[in-house]
C-alpha cells in the first residue's frame, strides 16, 4: 500500500495493483505526446475538482486536439502492455 496526497490534502491510500495501473496509464500517455502537452494534461486535472465540469470539458477538448492517430496510439499502448492484456484471458 502507497499513500499520496491530492490537491485537496486529503490522503489517498492505493494497493500496487492500482498503482501499477496507474502507472500503465501515465506511461502510455507520456509515450505518445510531447512534455509540454503532458503538463498541460496535469494542469487541467488539478482543476478538477474545484469545476469538474468545466476541467472535463477542457480535457476533451485538449484530447481532441491530439487527434484520433495519438489517442489510437494511447490506447494500443495501454492493450498490448502485458499487465493490461494478462488480466483478459
């Protein structure tokens, strides 16, 4: 078990499943777009919870923007990572 904090200040407790998840994730992004988009990712989330409607909003459109090449690469990375693909069968 790992504990990270939020903007909120809240902690938050995660098992290594879910981090490996959530690393899963964040590579597959960070594999697929530029430093400075991903920034813009992160700035965007911490948003969120103070307007989640509007930081939702924002999100879609940033990833829009990426265009359907990146966001197929984005989600073919996260499928062909043995830990995502190991839990379907």
């Amino acid at each position: 078990m790992s504990e990270i904090n939020n903007p909120t200040g809240t902690n938050i407790v995660i098992n290594n499943t879910q981090k490996v998840v959530l690393n899963l994730f964040t590579e597959a992004i960070k594999d697929e777009i530029s430093g400075k988009d991903y920034k813009e990712l992160k700035e965007i989330l911490k948003n969120y919870e103070k307007e989640p409607d509007k930081a939702k909003t924002k999100l879609i459109e940033k990833l829009k923007g990426f265009g359907s090449d990146i966001l197929t690469n984005i989600v073919a990375n996260i499928m062909t990572n043995p830990n995502f693909y190991s839990g379907l069968f």
